[in-house]
C-alpha cells in the first residue's frame, strides 16, 4: 500500500443525475450552529493531527527539564524553589507559543484553497474564523495541563492547590484568545504557513525571554529590567504565579485581561476584514 | 425549482486591478440559463478573478454584474445562496476525510446531522470515491480530489456551478470522467460557467465560448461559429480506386477548391468552408463516376481559432500527469 490511492472506482453518471435531481434545500442555520460546526472541524483536526500538540508542547517541557535542572539551584539557590517560581512562567510560555499555530492553520486553509469554499457558502460571515476558536481552546488546555502535570510530577505542588492551577490556566487560555488575533493577521498576509511560524516565534521567542518567566528581573540591568516590567507577558505571568500562590494579585489579573480585550479590539476587525478581502 | 432569469449570468464591463496588474479589463458575459458556457484563455487572462467575481469573493472595481437575477455586490448573500464554486486550487480540506468535507458542508448549509451523512454518502458512492471517504483527502490523488471537490458543490444543488479549469493537471482518465459529471449536470438543467485553458475542452463540453485575453473578451460565439470565423476547413475523400485520383482532383478543384494530394494514394483533400459546398463535391464525384469510399469535412481546430484571435499560442493539455498544479 502506498500512501497516495490512485485509480479508484469511477464515477456513475447515473448516479450523479440521480443526486443532482434531489432539489431539497434545508433551512439556513443559525450563526451560532455556524460557528459550533466550524468548531467540530478544528475538533477533527486536533483529532487526525495529533502532532501539532506534541510539536507545541515538547518545547516548553523540554525548558522546564533544562532550565530546572541546569539552571535552577544557580538562579533560585535550589531546583524546587525554581520550579516553584518558574513553573506558572512555563505555563504561559507553552500556551503562548500555541497561539502561533492559531495564524499557522489558517494560513493552511488560505493557501489550499478550501477557504474560498466557504466564502462562497451563504453562511454567517466570521462563522470560520470564530469557530476555530473552539479548535484553539483545546489545543491551549492540552498544552497548559501537560506542562502542570509534568511540573507536579517532579515535584511542584501550587499552594493555591487545584482551584489555583485551574484559574491560571483559564486565566492564560483568555489572554490567547486576544493574542491569537494577531497571528491571525499575519496568517493572513504572509505567503506560507512556514512564514507565519517563522514571524511568529521570531515575535514570541524574544518576548517570552526578555520577561520574567525564567528570571526575577531584579537581577537585571537597568533599561533591560524596565522593559521587562512593562512586558505584558511579565504581568501574565505574574498573575499566574499569583492564582497558582493561592494570593491574587488583582492589578496584574486585570492588566492582563485588558491587554487581551485590546489585542482582540484592534486585531479581530483587521482579521475579518483581511480574511474577507482576501 | 424556482423559475430562473433567461440570463443567468449577465455581466456588464466588469474590471479589476491588482497594483498595476489589470487582471480584468472590461469583462461583458451574457451566460443563457441552463447552458454550459465556456471562457476560454490562457494562464493569466484573467479567468480566475472574473470567476471571483461572480462568485462574490471580490468586489469588481468597476462594471456590474447579475448572477440568476441578483446583483453580485448588493445581493451577493442571495447570490451564493444559489451558485457553487469549484475553485482552480481543490477547494476542500486535506486535513480531513472526504466524508467529513461533505458532512461539513451539508452541516453549513443547513443539514441536520443524519440527513448531512446520509447526503455524503449518497456523493461519495455517486462520484465513484467511497472506498477512500474515511481516509484523509490530503493521501487522495488529484483525480478524486477534484472529483470531491465537484460532489462539494453539489450538497446542496444548485442553479449555477462555477468550474474554474476543473481537468487541469489530471490525467486524461481522470478528466473524461470530470467531463461527464460536468455534462450530467447540464443535463439536469444547472448553468455550468467553465474555464479553462483547454481549447478541447470548451469544444467538448461548451454551448458557447468567450475567448479571454489579457482581461478582455476578444470573442464570443458557438465553437462552429468560432472556427467559420477563422480559415477554412477541409474535405477529405477516400477513393476506391486510387488509379483515378487525377481525375477525382480535377472535378473537386471545379467544384470545391484547392485540392491537396495526400500521402495515402486513395485520398485528397479539396480547402472548402462549408458543409454545402462539400456536399456538392461528392456530388460532382458522383457524377463523374468515381467511387467514393468515404469522406469527412474538417472544421479549423481551435487551436487555429485561439492563434488568430490572438496572435499568440495557447497551452496544449498535457497528455496525463498527476502532479498537484502549481496553481
Ligand atoms: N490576488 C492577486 N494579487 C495580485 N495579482 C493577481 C491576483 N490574482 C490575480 N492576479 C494577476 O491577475 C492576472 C490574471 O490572473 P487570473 O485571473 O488568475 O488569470 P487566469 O485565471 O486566467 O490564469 C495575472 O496577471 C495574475 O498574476
Ligand atoms: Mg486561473
């Protein structure tokens, strides 16, 4: 057996005629059946491609195993004390770096073609792009419970316990849905999903590293220390240590999710417009 | 069915630019309802962005148009209500099965679950793909692929299916089999608009045809009203006795027109326009007492047709390959 199939059965002409006699024209569905039915398609992708979990969330674990164990008795005098600052850090990290892939596939789509079918469809306009939404969100809970898993495994127990873990990551899946509209963007105006990854993690990679993930910016230098404070990234991590700590931290909580309502506000109207022009 | 507009598509000066390029320079279309209409052009003529056009997905810059009675601005929702796309890159999900892009569609377009499947598989059986329908279509091969892509726009039937150069890059099995859904179509009475490179293809399938070079339509008509437009064609006879062919030469140089002694010593050929004229040839044969053992009449190809359109070549369909086209 060979992968591609070639030469199957042929087309029965009768049967063709047959199926093209049947006129039924259903009703139109609603917006939200729409948007739900694109949201079983990135379902079934999730499904048939299981890879791209595994690509997103080996990086971020193979950071935790690195940085813990390499790093971590230098920077916070002992490998559990690390994990214990670092851990709600790699939470964002893994999650943030999944959102990548939110422009990578619907980059996919636009240079296969498959998205003129559905703007030639008489369905809800945002419909696609709003149900990939439902696709994204299990690809960011997948990735966010395998880095706390692996953390608890070696160790890590949050003194906010499992409410704590669970509003970190609801926390986290939130400001992705604002951020995932950016790379929406760029998923649409770059020519390759190759592109998109390379432009996004070129974005995200720095971003992630000049924040307080791995290191207490109070060690840095001066100009370097104010970037990192005023890196949104920084606060989302902030406000993850802080659910997982069991001890809110409101302003961060809230700077995070304003920072998410912006990135939707400007990006989401640019993407529908791009995604209807296209 | 709704009753539909004589016109199916009625297309008025329709333009579009990309930067400096003029994809489409002033496109005019009168489509008759329930035909297959052809527009013919090479690659870059601009037949993909008129067919957007149609089909809603850009706006023109300029120019109007009216598909089955609707504006394609103003009333492009009710526009794509009654129009499929087959698009020039297979407008269907690879990263799903084949069942599951019909299933998907006849769920967008209103299907209840049960009745979506029961839809899917009635296509797959129908389009001869239903051995593969739970495998990914990205591991199918170009032939069914398009041959999915075709079931995908008929989920739903429409009144009008747009086919943007559906045989390219098939293998000429493959395309046979994409021609005789396109004709069982039309024969169910859906205006099929076609376009392709392929001057064999509009002559096998199309009603009439548009020629489209560099956005303009250069001309329009029946492929027979195309090729008398152009050069002559010619009548070929076979003799039963090739020992009097001088003879056979001299009553069609009389009755006809230049004659051509061919390399097979029992034929000739006489350039003549029309079928009349041939008539009379044989005719005149007949008389004179030659035998005839046969005869035909040959209209000018269209590839004769596209050359003086155009002064340039058109591509020539490849004699069979697999490979994904290059878009
Ligand atoms: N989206 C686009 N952006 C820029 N140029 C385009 C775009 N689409 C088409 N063109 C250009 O417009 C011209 C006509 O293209 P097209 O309509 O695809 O022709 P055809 O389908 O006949 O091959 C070509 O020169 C092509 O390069
Ligand atoms: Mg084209």
């Amino acid at each position: 057996m060979t992968a591609t199939t070639t030469a199957p059965g042929s087309a029965d002409t009768a049967a063709v005629r047959r199926a093209i006699a049947d006129t039924v024209r259903p009703a139109r569905p609603g917006r939200l059946s729409t948007a739900l039915t694109f949201g079983w398609r990135g379902m079934l992708k999730v499904k048939h491609v299981p890879e791209q979990l595994l690509d997103v969330t080996v990086t971020p674990v193979m950071f935790l195993l690195l940085f813990t164990y390499l790093f971590g008795g230098a920077i916070a005098g002992s490998t559990s004390a690390y994990l214990d600052y670092t851990l709600p850090g790699l939470l964002v990290m893994s999650v943030l770096f999944t959102t990548v892939y939110s422009g990578v596939s619907l980059n996919t789509d636009l240079t296969k073609g498959v998205v003129d079918r559905f703007r030639s469809l008489p369905i809800w306009r945002p419909a696609p792009l709003l149900g990939s939404l439902l696709g994204d969100s299990v690809r960011y809970v997948v990735a966010g419970t395998v880095i706390i898993a692996v953390g608890v495994a070696l160790g890590y127990r949050p003194d906010g316990g499992v409410g704590g873990a669970l509003a970190a990551l609801a926390l986290v899946v939130v400001f992705s849905f604002g951020l995932s509209w950016v790379f929406s963007v760029l998923g649409l105006l770059m020519r390759s999903p190759n592109a998109v990854m390379n432009a996004g993690f070129m974005g995200i990679f720095p971003l992630t590293f000049l924040s307080n993930v791995f290191v207490d910016p109070a060690t840095l230098p001066g100009p370097l220390e104010a970037f990192v404070e005023v890196n949104p990234i920084s606060v989302l991590a902030t406000a993850s240590r802080s659910l997982m700590a069991g001890a809110p931290d409101g302003t961060a909580i809230a700077v995070s999710l304003a920072v998410a309502a912006a990135l939707a506000a400007v990006f989401l109207p640019v993407t529908t417009r791009l995604y209807r022009s296209r | 069915m709704t009753a539909q507009p004589a016109l199916a598509i009625e297309a008025v000066g329709l333009e579009k630019s990309f930067g400096d390029t003029r994809a489409v320079a002033g496109v005019d279309l009168a489509v008759p309802a329930g035909a297959i209409y052809g527009v013919l052009g090479p690659n870059g003529a601009g037949k993909t962005t008129t067919i957007r056009m149609l089909a809603t997905l850009v706006e023109p810059d300029a120019g109007s148009a009216r598909v089955l009675g609707h504006d394609v601005v103003a009333e492009s929702d009710a526009v794509r209500g009654l129009v499929s796309l087959t698009g020039q890159l297979a407008s269907v999900d690879e990263e799903l099965t084949g069942r599951e892009n019909l299933v998907l569609v006849g769920r967008l377009l209103g299907h209840r679950r049960a009745a979506a499947r029961a839809r899917a598989d009635e296509l797959l059986e129908a389009f001869g793909v239903a051995d593969a329908a739970g495998r990914l279509v990205k591991h199918w091969s170009g032939g069914m692929r398009r041959r999915l892509d075709i079931a995908a726009s008929i989920v739903v039937t429409p009144q009008l299916v747009f086919l943007d150069e559906p045989t390219t890059g098939l293998d000429p099995r493959s395309r046979n089999q994409v021609w005789e859904i396109a004709r069982a179509l039309a024969a169910a009475g859906t205006t099929i608009l076609l376009c392709t490179q392929y001057l064999e293809e509009a002559d096998q399938l199309a009603d009439g045809i548009a020629v489209i070079d560099r956005g303009r339509v250069i001309a329009e008509g029946t492929p027979g009203q195309l090729k008398a437009s152009v050069g002559t064609g010619s009548l070929h006879v076979r003799l039963l006795d090739p020992g009097r062919r001088a003879e056979a030469a001299r009553v069609l140089e009389a009755a006809v027109g230049t004659v051509v002694l061919e390399p097979d010593p029992a034929a000739l050929s006489a350039a003549c326009a029309d079928a009349e004229r041939a008539a009379v040839g044989v005719g005149e044969l007949g008389r004179a007492g030659v035998g005839v053992a046969g005869f035909s009449l040959d209209q000018p190809s269209l590839d004769e047709v596209f050359l003086a359109l155009t002064g340039h070549v058109a591509e020539q369909q490849p004699s069979g390959t697999l490979e994904e086209q290059a878009s």
